[in-house]
C-alpha cells in the first residue's frame, strides 16, 4: 500500500474514533495486510488496544507479529488474559519466540502463563538455542508424515491439522521416532495417484541443517537451492523444526546490512536505526574512530620525519590529500568487491591468484590513466588556470608516479586483505575502506615522498 | 554440498571419464542438486556435452539453468538441434528469456527456432520488457482458474496442469478474458470442502504488480508481504505472469550487491567478478576514481593558500591525514547507515529532523571522546613515548578541537547528502563514504587551519 493512501486510512480512522464509529473502523481494516496494518496502528499509541481488540483474531495476530517491540509491550500490558491467551493462540512458534526474547521478564511471564502446557514446552525449547541458530530461528509448526501411507491419507491428514501449520507445501516424512527420511511437496501430492504410498513418491536427498549451524549459512543454502522450506534436525539426525522461506529472507537481509555496517567501521546492531538510542549508536561508531585515529600515528610518523623536506618544497603538501585518497579509493573499491564476493560465494579462497594477476591489470589500467588525468589536471587546473607557479612540471611528474603506484599498491592490499582475513577465520567485512585507507594511508606517504626525495635534486 | 564433497565427486568423474564408465557417472550424478551439478559440470569444459547428455531430462534443464553464461553457450552450440529442443522445453520461460539476453544471436536464433511457436511468441513478448521491470523477471507458467468452479474441478485442473507450472501453490482466479479477480492458495484449496465454489473462497485483496514497474520495488514487497508468488498484471489488469520468491530473492542479492557498489564508488555491473575481464572492471571503477580526484583541486587550493602558515609550522602537517581520516570515517558511518535504512525502508524522507537530531546528539557524543582520546594519544605517544618536542599541549589542542567540530560537521554532512539525494530523485549511495570523505576533506582542512590560525598567535 501506498505511504499516501496509508495516510489517508489513518484521517478516517482518526474521525471515525472521535465519532466513535467502531463498526465503520472494523469494516474498514478487517481486510488490509498485516504490514500495513502495523503502520496504521503505530499512529494510535493511546488508541492501540482499542482498535486492536476491533481485528479479526487471526489477523490481529498477524499484525501483532510485524509491530514494532514497545508497541508490542504496550499491547501485551493492556490486553486482558484472556486476550492475550488468543493472541499467543494465532501465533507461529517461531513468532513467539522472537517477539519474548524482545520482552521483559514481567510480559514473557504473561505470555507463557497465557499459553497451553504444551506449547510452552516448546517455547522453552527453542529459547535454549544460541540466538543466531537454525534452532532459534526454525518454528515446529510442519506437517509429517509416515511413510507408509497413501497420498490420499497424506491429503487427508493435511486437511485435519494443515491451518495450524506454518507451511503445508513441503511435507516432512519421518519414522515413528521422528528421525527424518525424506520430503513430498505439495505440488508432488496433488499431482500424484491418490493411492500411491509416500515411500514411493518421497525425496530422500534432502537439504537440512542441524539446529546449531548459524542461520546465516542456512539462509543462503535456502536460497542457493530455491528451498521454501528446510528442516532442522537435531545430532541423532531426528526432525525438530523447520524454517521457512519468509524467514530466511529477512535473514539475508539483516546480515547484508550487518556487512555494509561493518565495512564503513561500524558495529552491526539488529534494532532500526530510529528505534536505536543515540548513546547505542555512539557506542557502535566510537570503537572503530578511536582505533582507527590511533593507527594515525604512522602517518604522524612518516610526515614528521620527512618534516625539513616538506618544509623546503610546501607544495608537495598541498597533493598529500589527494593521493591519499584517492590510495583510499582504489584500495576500497577492490576490497568492497572481494568481500562482497566472498560473501555471496561467487569468489572461494582458492582462487586468490587469479584474483591477484586481475587486481594487477586493472590497477595498472586505473593507475596509467589516473596518473596520466592528474599530471593534465595538475599542469592545465593548478599550473595555468589557478596560475599556482609552484605546480612544476617536476612536481607533478612525481604526484602522477606517485599515484600510478600508490593505486597499484592499494588496489594489491585491498584484495589480499579480505581473503587473508577469511584465511585466518576473521570476518573479511572489517577488511573494507577505513581500514584499507588507514594502511594505504601510510603507504602512499612513505611512496610519495620516497619518490620525491629521488626525483626533487633540490630536496634535502 | 561442501567444498570437500564436490572436489571428491569430481575425482571420481575424472577417473570414471578416463575408464569410460558412463553407467557409473550416471548413477552417481542422477540424484544431485542442480546447484551443485553445474559447479560440477564447469570443471570439465572439453567433457561438457557429454556430461550433460548423461542427466535425466528435467535434472539436466535445471543444472542447465545454473551455469555460467559461457558454459550455457557452449553446451547450446555443441548440442543437437534436437537436444536443444528438449532443454527449453523443460526449462521455465523466465528462465529462458534470462538465458537468452545474455547469448550471442546466433545461439539465440538456435533456441528459438527449436522451441514450439506458442512459446517462441512468449519470450518474445517478454523480451519486450525493459531489462529492470516486473515484466522482464515473470514467468507465463501459473495456475489459473475460473471463479465459478469448484475445488474439486479446481483440484482436478491443477493436477492436470500443474506439471509445467512454476508454483501450483497460489493460483490466481481470472474472468475468461484473463482481468485478474483475486486468488487462492493451494492451502485453502486443500483445506476447504470440495464442494465449495472458488469465487466464495478467494482473496479478491491482490497485491500485484504492473509490467513496467521496477523489479527491485516488486522484490521488497514480496518480501514485505511475506508473498510465495505475485502477479503481474498490464495496463488492462489483465494477468500476463508471476514472479516466483526464488526470483524475487535473487533480485534482492543483486540490489544489495549494487548497493554495496556504488557505495564504493564502483559503477555496478551483474556479472560475477571472476567473469568479468580486467577492462570492464577498469571501466567500472576509472570513472569515480577520476572525479574524486579532480574535486580534491579544493583541498590543495586550501593548502596552498596557507602555505606559509604551514611552512611556519610544519607539525600541523603531520595531522592532517589523521583529522581527514576521522572526519572521512565518521561522516561515511553516518551516510552509509542512512542509506541503508534509505534502501530497506526503515527511514522515510519525512524523518529527516529526528535523524538530523539524532546524528547531532551522536556526533557530540563522538567528537568529545575523540578529541579527549586525541590529546591523550598527542601528548603520551607523540610527545612523550616519541619524543616530539613539536607537539605541545597547545598543537594538542588545536587538534582536539578541530577533531570535534569535525566530527559534528561530518555526521551532518553524512546524514544530510543521501537524504537530499533521494529527494531530489538521486540515487543515494553513491551519497556514500568516497563521496562524503571528499566533501569532508576540505572542510575539515578548512575547519583546522582556522582554528590553528585563530588559537596559535605566532602563526602568520
């Protein structure tokens, strides 16, 4: 739904509610997405139970899922017993267990007292599972079957216990002891003779994760094999959840901006931005701002001692910026397309020569032409249009060398780097431009007033 | 499949090809996922045809679908005309319109002359959308159904039809001159009475997609709505196709690796890194490299214009790498976070003064830890542990101070550029570090000469 006809539900509820026209606001919002349902009622804080309480129950569930944490307190306090008992009802197992590892320990007591012996069994089951496991991600709302049975027994079985479940479209064939044998879609069953047996129709290759493995792997597996399911299985191999396809999306989306975070020096956080504190933010950002000034002090280092020549010929420290940066750009470039790549699998450890030999060609391509731009830049822009004398052909000779090398450098450690990291079991996404830059930073420093030193006869 | 695993089945290939034990090859491939097997199947180049000649018909169009672009043209070369004719006979349509904007046209000719004329008419409209659109991403394979039919008839077309669909699992209820009316999942069907009439079951609240909008917009709403299928409807409202979730996941990896890209300062492309030559990588790359080496004009003009004061002074050069380098770094996390938040929605155009707030109470926070921790680490390494007389307590200071009004103004201009970008209708990650950093740079220069000049009275 649009942000403008969003808008416009929100006048009419809003008028509806002064009216108090509770009927025309449940006609109103009994059909609308869950999503966009979400949105609607962050805009009635004071209001929130009592448009909640007009939502069909398995709708209001639905909604409940896709607020945002406070409201979700807000609500759970407001609510009586026994509408809470129906929400935590309509709700997926997994769902539960996100929003009460979000909760305090007052609400996730009135969420457990308000729900069955049973499925609090598997509440506190699953809250045992490290919180980035297939185990804490998974939701035991799947269908299984035996093997021995016939597709039209299967069939019947979904249609007794499938509106519970959180998928019907991948079916779960294990033996008596829930180890798992295999699987049938529900595309296999429909289109099967209904007196087929489940053994001869099944696939027994199944792709599953153990409950432990992290759930970032298991979402790209889902992903590489275009799975709307996976099970998850414990170390005797028996069936104990499943995760489903809208789950591992949001994974995959969380742990992309989990790397974009880590590769600009900062430290991942889960919660949205507008819903983080300024004091969280600063403690993500400053670690990194702190360490990185530290590494500073080579590039202190390497200008201090150089300090008598830079004194003589001031106009080489007009070009340090530049030449740092641009180190920094080549350098980040390269290693924000090796970490991406690895992330993603398309580049695997063993090929870091041939990664190497390519780096080399296109950073002597970037470096040839960037120094060739900037000695034209510098005798056309700084020479003659800025009329800055000291701006030597001399001069820009050794700033254009300087780059042609310092971009073939940058560029070579931007993309050992990442892989070094993975080598060695760290996260390449740290590997990106700040950190590149800090080394590059250096580097070209130390390049650039070596060269200067060997072409400048008048340098002492 | 692990690395391991693969590498293993590939040494017995190899010493099966040498054997010549096709029967053993067979049976050890049969059952493989199709991911794996073109991982596989790109190891034997000169082996290729003969390989693929050995996998069952469907196993064989699927690995066929995973391959590399390279790899799917030799193998469509090498082909006969009637293999080919069975390869995109098995494949999906969206499948074979991805294959063929990528193939040379002679190949492209080759596949559509042995496809059947009603197929051949669908690539051929959908290869009219534009590259980027929800049209150029469907597929023509779903289920549709007539509103007055019962689930028993219902059930009895899909198993009749089902076959060659791509999901069976949301079929769409249309008006006999295809105007799109609502749709039904496979679950309701399954879990409704056979008797029930479609039109009294089916959810008439769609959410579609129009043909030409953008592929990465559809991609989000799925995700949004949670969505296993959407479809795709012309200017008419009638459906023309579906986009299945496995697309929509793929669309959102490559946004995200786009992102990442052009937040680099790289010109995204979609091919793999590894696929992609040396002067593609150049030319991608080149274009950023050269602005932001010709903006950096302004920082040396800075310089310049205090070049005496510089010479006069030259420990204040020693620090000017590490006062842009934190002024880069915190103003690229700011940026970086809220073109993040930009992409995944969680930050509207309208938050602008909440973040604007946020940023300022964070980059206070910031800066005066980095200023303290700057004239700690000034005076106990440079000046102490080093030994640099040059820097006193008052170059200390300057340094600390010029740090903090950095840090604020590079939060701000941080989180100002890519929110201006996205008004303007500008994309806002190139918005991102290289960019800000640039900016930063010279006001950082500005900022410190400033002060130095304004706080150290023997500079002139």
């Amino acid at each position: 739904m649009e942000e403008l006809e969003i808008k416009e539900i929100i006048e009419q509820i809003d008028s509806f509610l002064e009216e108090r026209k509770f009927y025309d606001i449940k006609e109103l919002i009994k059909e609308m997405e869950p999503a966009d349902l979400s949105l609607i009622l962050a805009e009635f804080p004071k209001k929130l139970a009592t448009l909640f309480r007009l939502l069909p129950k398995d709708l209001a569930a639905e909604a409940f899922v896709e607020m945002e944490t406070d409201q979700q307190e807000e609500l759970l306090t407001s609510l009586t017993d026994n509408e809470v008992r129906q929400v935590v009802e309509e709700l997926y197992i997994d769902d539960t267990v996100d929003i009460i590892e979000e909760m305090p320990a007052n609400v996730v007591k009135r969420m457990l007292n308000n729900s069955d012996p049973e499925t609090r069994k598997t509440i506190n089951e699953i809250l045992k599972y490290p919180p980035d496991s297939a185990g804490s991600l998974m939701t035991t709302e799947y269908v299984s079957l035996n093997e021995d049975i016939t597709v039209e027994d299967a069939l019947k079985r979904i249609k007794r216990t499938g509106v519970d479940k959180e998928t019907i479209y991948t079916c779960y064939v294990t033996k008596p002891d829930r180890t798992l044998l295999g699987y049938v879609t529900a595309k296999r069953l429909l289109l099967s003779d209904e007196d087929m047996i489940i053994s001869d129709i099944m696939e027994t290759n199944v792709i599953f994760a153990l409950t432990h493995e992290d759930k970032e792997v298991v979402a790209k597996e889902m992903s590489k094999y275009d799975l709307l399911a996976l099970p998850v299985v414990d170390k005797e191999s028996r069936l104990v959840g499943i995760i489903t396809v809208d789950d591992a999306i949001d994974v995959m989306e969380e742990e992309a901006t989990e790397d974009i975070e880590k590769m600009a020096a900062i430290i991942p956080s889960d919660k949205p931005y507008l819903a983080t504190s300024p004091f969280t933010i600063w403690r993500n950002r400053i670690p990194w701002l702190i360490l990185l000034m530290l590494t500073s002090t080579f590039t202190s280092q390497i200008i201090t001692s150089f300090e008598s020549k830079l004194a003589s010929c001031v106009v080489l420290t007009a070009f340090i910026p530049m030449i740092m940066g641009s180190g920094g750009n080549a350098g980040g470039q390269t290693s924000v397309t090796i970490i991406r790549g690895l992330a993603i699998e398309e580049i695997k450890l063993g090929d870091i020569f041939k990664i190497l030999f390519k780096e080399l060609r296109v950073s002597l391509l970037c470096g040839v032409v960037l120094g060739v731009a900037t000695f034209a830049k510098m005798m056309l822009i700084d020479n003659l249009m800025l009329g800055n004398d000291a701006v030597t052909v001399e001069i820009s000779v050794v700033v254009s060398f300087t780059l042609l090398i310092t971009i073939i450098v940058a560029k070579l450690v931007g993309c050992c780097l990442p892989i070094l990291a993975k080598r060695v079991g760290l996260d390449p996404a740290v590997m990106a431009s700040p950190f590149i830059t800090t080394i590059v930073d250096a580097l070209s420093l130390l390049i650039y007033l070596g060269i200067a030193t060997a072409l400048i006869p008048g340098l002492k």
